[in-house]
C-alpha cells in the first residue's frame, strides 16, 4: 500500500503562484523593466502561461529539467518561471562557458528542453549534438514567439509541491566538474522572506541587480523580493559593465536598491559626474560575490550617505545568502561579512566538527531550510556536504567578540574574480593536456580591479622546450570560457611540495605576493 502523501491545493505558493496572485491583484504594476520597457505583471503572468503551455505542448512535464542559456532580458525570466509553472526544474547555464562546458551541463542534468537566445544559438547547436536527450529548442526572437502566439493563455491545472525541485545551480568543486546544486521552491521562498524580514523591503522597491547576471544565483535570488511583494525588478543589458550606463539606469528608473560586485563599486565611484547624479530614491547599496578593500567600503559609504551599505555573505548551495553586515556596521566591523540571518542557523568548527573558541579560525558550517537539497545526480558529494548533519561551506572565517564573522580564508580551492567563481581544478585540468605542460598550480593574486585574479604556474615537460605564455593563452582560450583563462603565467622549473606529494600552494602565493583576499577588521 502506497504511503505516498499527495500534493494538496492550498497549502504552498510557488514563485509562479505569486506571479499569479499579483497578475489578479496588481495587474498594471511593472514587474520587470528593461532598456526602457517593461512588462506589467498581467503581462508577464499571460506570457508565462503561454511559454509553459507551448513547452508542455512539445513534452515537456513535472521534473523534466529545461535549460536556459540567456543573455540578461525579460524573456530569462519567463522563461525561469514557465518552467516553475510547469512543475518542471529549470537549470540556468552560464553564458560565457563554450560549447563543451555547455554539453557537460546540459548532459549532467539530463535537460529535455532547452531556451536560448539568438546570439547563443551556434554555442547551443554545437553543445546539442552531443546531448541527445535535448528534444526541443526554443530560440529568444521569431521562434519564441510564434511559439507564444500559438499557445492558450488559460492557467495550468498544475499543482507544485513546494519541497520538489525548482532550479539546478552549476557551481564547480574541486573535482574540477561542475555540481549541480538543487534548489526547492520552499529553498527560495524561504531565502526570499529571510531577505524581507531582515532588510525591510516593500512593494515601492525597484531593484537593480546588475552586478550578477540571471544565471548566477545573486542574479536570481536578487530579484524574488520584488516578485513576491509585487514590486519592480530592473535588468541591465549583458556585456561589457558601463558605470556611466548603470548610473543612467539608476536615476530613469528610480532604483531604490542595487547590487553589484566591488570592480563593479569601484568604476561607478570613479565616474566623474557622480555627485551630480539624482539618486534621491537609493535607499540600499549592496556588495558581495568577491573581496572589497575597506578603502572602497569607506568610499561607498561617503558617496551615498543616504543609503545603507549592505555587505552579502553566502554561497550557491545556501541559496545564497547566510550573513549580512548592514548599515552603521559597515563602518564599526568594516571588514566583517556580518551575522547570519534569519533561519540561518551556524557554527564554527575543527575538522573534528568542535566548534572553536572565538577569534580562532574554523570553517563555517549551516543548518537553515535555505539549504539545498542535494547536488543533482551525486549522492557521495552531498553526503561529504552534510557530514555530522550541518553543511559545510569550505570557508574558513573566524568569530570576533560581538559575534561578527571575518572570512580568513577557502578551504575548497577557488578563486573568485570579478564576482565569477573559478576553480583551480577545472583549470589545472586543461592545461595539464598542453603537449608542453609537465605540471600546472592554478592560485589567485590580488587584483584590483577584479579582487583577485588567476595565475598559472606551469613546470614543463621538457625543460628544454617549455611552452610560452602566449602558446598557454591560446589554448585555454579554446577549452575554457574566457572569464576562466588565466591573466598571467608563471613558468618555473618544478612545483614546490611537502613531503607527501601536495602541492604547497601557500608557497606559491607567498612568492607571487598573494596574500590575504579578505580586508581584516578596523582597528
């Protein structure tokens, strides 16, 4: 006898559901502007239905995955939540990675369906041929919306179990695969009441996230607060950051909260015209995805005194924020990546899983129901991620008396550049195949433009015919997504190692001058 409970209508809310209630009851409110126009939540709710009418018309149902490869534009998010409407999963795939790193993820995820857009589409066609499990393709532009025309817009009898599966998020380890972390509904609208309850958000918000793109998780979790309270979510264009752009944005849309990276923070502070700028509505400035200088928190702070600066913490599996320094403690623990928020619960442990006494250092780990639920496909990873019953993060930080917490350092081998994640393994990997590379050491050095970026350290195959820079560049320009590639390389004779065999990468940092990438606490 089956013990199966069934889904009840009634007893849970999607973020479909809340597009749904806003179309009945705000209908010509702007849900989403971009570029000068936009779509009213009657508009959006109406072209959600249509585009998941037409991918259940090609076969799309409940748990089938549907990839997104998208440039920032109103139709990602459509197509975001047709896929919620339709009980399917949605699993967003980085722009910027070529058309092998697309197969991996298309394949890994096991994706029916996949929505592209124009300019992506020869990426897409040449990924495809190696994922045969991909049975229809929708491409931004004519084929979308004949696609769109021909569909009902009648709602969908599909009743979705907030504890399923909503979005998978690529985010690499450091097997040098990509892991697919598996967000629920209830994953995202409990990270999204967290953000309301902690910040204070309303339905006046107009919220601009350029700093992070739609398929990163601080593109996507940036913008269900105003989607929840019927509020207005700003998209700027992909490409090339133009702080002059942004700042026109800011003051035509009346933005009231922004997030961007630091590189991002920098070149807004260094337009001239600043202080002339009406930003008389910026209520919230937001940083995080990569490590600020307290010099640039300092300036932040005095270009917008009337707005609060807000320091964001968190990682893809949390879905993603954990802590959060905000307002006069932007300046009294500058430095500090704040305190947890609500429904975070966390500690500071040994690899024993002691926790450790403040001031000395541990790796933080979480309970909280924003935690994924598993990575997709990969039961001894999410295992290791939840030993001892909390999930470990890989960061090392420490706790101050006040119970703020500094991030010291990762013990998972990333670098974060210019807000982008890139793991060392992935690298080292590729350019291990170079005919001419005996060895390879991938480690981040202080950037100041992007924070930190990532240097190759290569020992040859054959001391006698080394490979050049230019040779190194070359290839991983083919293998790689360019954000990936390292920004310099170092060819020495052999790696530094420690008895048994590991690479001592602290070496390595220390005799490139990298050293600490998180800004220590005023004193």
């Amino acid at each position: 006898m089956s013990t199966e409970i069934p889904v009840l209508r009634g007893r849970g809310m999607t973020m479909s559901d809340q597009l749904a209630r806003w179309s009945r009851t705000r209908p010509d409110a702007a849900a989403l502007r971009f570029e000068g126009t936009g779509r009213s939540y009657a508009q959006l709710d109406a072209r959600v239905t249509r585009l998941a009418r037409a991918l259940r018309a090609r076969g799309v149902g409940t748990g089938d995955r549907v990839a997104v490869l998208a440039l920032n534009g109103m139709e990602t998010w459509e197509a975001y939540l047709a896929g919620v409407r339709l009980g399917a999963i949605v699993v967003p795939v980085n722009f910027r990675l070529v058309a092998d790193e697309v197969t991996y993820v298309l394949a890994d995820s096991g994706a029916v369906a996949l929505v592209v857009d124009a300019p992506l589409a020869e990426v897409a066609a040449k990924a495809r041929e190696q994922v045969p499990s991909i049975t229809t393709t929708l491409v931004i532009g004519e084929d979308y919306e004949q696609a769109l025309a021909a569909a009902g817009d009648e709602p969908l009898d599909v009743v979705v179990d907030e504890d399923e599966p909503a979005f998978i998020m690529y985010t690499s380890g450091t097997t040098g695969r990509p892991k697919g972390a598996v967000l629920t509904h209830r994953n995202l609208l409990m990270h999204t009441f967290s953000q309301i309850t902690t910040l204070g958000w309303d339905p006046d918000d107009r919220v601009g996230v350029p700093g992070a793109p739609l398929f990163h998780i601080a593109g996507l979790a940036g913008g269900l607060p105003p989607l929840l309270l019927g509020g207005t979510n700003v998209i700027l264009r992909s490409g090339a950051f133009d702080p002059a752009a942004t700042l026109d944005m800011m003051e035509r849309e009346q933005v009231s909260s922004i997030f961007l990276v630091p590189a991002m923070w920098a070149a807004v502070l260094a337009v001239p015209d600043l202080a002339a700028r009406d930003l008389s509505h910026l209520r919230r400035v937001s940083w995080g995805a990569a490590p600020a200088s307290t010099t640039l928190l300092r300036a932040l702070i005095d270009a917008f005194p009337q707005a609060e600066v807000v320091t964001a913490f968190g990682q893809t599996e949390c879905s993603p924020v954990t802590c959060l320094l905000r307002g006069e403690d932007s300046v009294r623990k500058i430095g500090s990546v704040g305190t947890p928020i609500l429904n975070v619960e966390v500690r500071v442990v040994d690899d024993a899983m002691d926790d450790v006494p403040p001031g000395e250092v541990g790796e933080i780990v979480y309970r909280s129901p924003m935690v994924m639920k598993e990575y997709w496909s990969k039961p001894e990873e999410t295992s290791i991620a939840f030993a001892g019953g909390w999930f470990h993060s890989g960061d090392l930080v420490r706790q101050d008396e006040d119970g703020y917490f500094y991030v010291v350092d990762r013990k998972k081998d990333m670098i974060i550049s210019g807000g982008e994640n890139i793991y060392c393994a992935e690298v080292e990997n590729v350019l291990a195949a170079h005919p001419k590379v005996g060895e390879v050491a991938l480690i981040g050095v202080p950037d100041t433009r992007y924070g930190e970026a990532p240097l190759a350290v290569v020992a040859p195959r054959d001391p006698a015919d080394p490979p050049t820079p230019e040779e190194l560049a070359a290839y991983c320009r083919e293998k790689l997504a360019r954000y990936k590639n390292p920004r310099e390389y170092s060819v020495v004779g052999a790696l530094p190692r420690n008895p048994s065999g590991k690479v001592l990468k602290t070496a390595l940092r220390q005799e490139h001058s990298a050293g600490s990438l998180v800004a220590e606490p005023a004193v």
